[in-house]
C-alpha cells in the first residue's frame, strides 16, 4: 500500500493510492497515518478493505492535490549522520565506528512538495536525499534478525541542512538540522511488504535540473536492520517514529567549490518505488 496524507496543511486527512494513481479517503477506517493506525494488526486490516469501495478524492496527488507529510504526528524525527564512505569522504570526515545520531525537530517536517525556507542569515542551506524508515511495531532491546518486522514503511526525506549551523556553531548538528520545513517527507508511506529490500534503492536529486546526487541504499555503512536494533538500545522506537538513515554523495557542501541552496531555487528528488518530492525554496 501507499499510504498518504492529503489536504491543507494541519488539515489533512489519510488516503491511499489505488492502481491508477488516485486518491482514496480512508478516513471511515483510520483516523490518520500515525501511531496505533501503523501497527502490523492495523496494516493488515488495511489490506484487507476493497481499495475500490472507498470514495476518489477530487484532484491529482502532487498537482491539484497537496499531499502533507506521509506520517502525523511523529514523535522523534531521528537522523544519521555520516552512514555512506563516499560521503563522509567529501565532507571531509571519517566513517563513525558508531552510527552518529542527531535529530530533527517535528516543527522541521513538511509535506513532501511544501516550500523549504532558506533560514535567515544563512549562508549555507544544503540537500540531503534520504531514506525514510517508519516504525509500525513499538520495541526496545530489539534484535537485528527481528529488526524489519518493526518497519510499517518506507519513504522518502529531504534532511535540508544549515552547514555553518550544523558544523561552525559549536554544539551538536541538530541546530543546523532542525530549522523549519527542513524535513519535507512523502509523498507516501510505502509499506513494508512492497518494499522486499531497503537496501537495493536507487536514490537521487538535483537542483535546477542539475543532477548532484545520484546513489543506491546498498551503498549504506550501517544498513537499516542494524540501524533499528542499534538505536533502541538508547531509547524505546514507537509507532510513527521516522528514522532517517542517511544521504550518498553530492551534496552542495562536498561540491568544489560547495554550492549551496539560494531563494528561488528547485529541488526535486525521489527514491525507486517511493515515489518522488519537488520543493521550491524561498527566503524565510
């Protein structure tokens, strides 16, 4: 299933895609695309209503149709930082021997074609596409072997990024993390089933037509059943939490000399069989 999020921002009610790429409202069966609506018992009870008996929801997803965040709700937006070699590479740093942990704050997250701010006094705003892992069962002490059957789905994120923030700030990354809207996630939240690997993903993104990031998830450090198991031993995962696992090479900051995002400018990036984001950056 590719489970959805439509409407006006703070409004929006949970969809899904059918075969011929409308929306479906799935507001008679769950309340939204969050919490105790992600657990296995609740996805399989998904599975199973008639995709064909719920009401087309007027517009098309991603023109007419705003879609919000895939997921609502969320309670930890949590990162990874440094989890491709070749990125660390051009960022001037060494593979972690521990996966290195930051988070977003939830008043980052945006629907995945919603406008990203340019922060004000920036200087160095920067993309990252990533891989977005939600959590369906809740778990703590959660063993690698069992690690993927915690997953509700995958999707896609931008983790937007403030370098001098981040890096020249003093203190922890998530300063340079977290500003608004620089967690834009969607379009949709493709479940696990659909999803057999996580990590043979064909990932992508360019600015202005450019083509600066073009990589794989088979290509992660620490890979996604690791990552689950690694970060519950530091704090229990809850259904809804979004686990962002990541970005390969060619981010502005690695880029000679670095580019970096201006106002005016498009971002448009998307991950095989997840489906793909647009977002217009403006000045805060």
């Amino acid at each position: 299933m590719k489970l959805l999020r439509y409407g006006l921002p703070g409004q929006e009610k949970p969809g899904v895609l059918d075969a011929q790429g409308r929306v479906r409202d799935l507001s008679a069966h769950i309340a939204d695309v969050a919490g105790a609506a992600l657990l296995p018992e609740s996805l399989q009870r998904l599975r199973g209503v008639d995709i064909h008996s719920l009401p087309v929801v007027q517009g098309t997803a991603q023109q007419d149709l705003r879609l919000g965040p895939c997921v609502g709700q969320i309670g930890k937006f949590i990162c990874i930082g440094l989890n491709y070699s070749d990125h660390a590479a051009e960022s001037g740093m060494q593979v972690p021997p521990e996966p290195v942990v930051f988070n977003k704050w939830t008043s980052a997250v945006v629907g995945p074609d919603d406008a990203v701010e340019i922060p004000r006094g920036s200087q160095k705003t920067d993309w990252e596409v990533e891989l977005g892992v939600v959590i369906g069962k809740p778990g703590r002490y959660i063993s690698e072997a069992d690690a993927l059957s915690h997953v509700a789905g995958y999707c896609v994120v931008n983790d937007v990024s403030e370098r001098e923030y981040q890096l020249e700030r003093s203190g922890t990354w998530d300063k340079g993390k977290g500003c608004d809207t620089f967690g834009p996630i969607g379009p949709w939240l493709v479940t696990a089933d659909e999803v057999p690997n996580p990590q043979a993903l064909k990932m992508w993104l360019e600015v202005d037509g450019k083509r600066y990031q073009d990589g794989s998830t088979a290509t992660m450090v620490y890979q996604v059943a690791f990552l689950i198991s690694y970060l519950s031993r530091f704090m229990s995962l809850q259904s809804g939490d979004v686990i962002s696992t990541g970005t390969p090479p060619g981010v502005g900051m690695g880029q000679k000399p670095p580019v970096y995002l201006r106002a005016g400018q498009t971002m448009h990036l998307g991950i095989e069989g997840l489906g793909s984001q647009t977002q217009r950056t403006k000045q805060a």
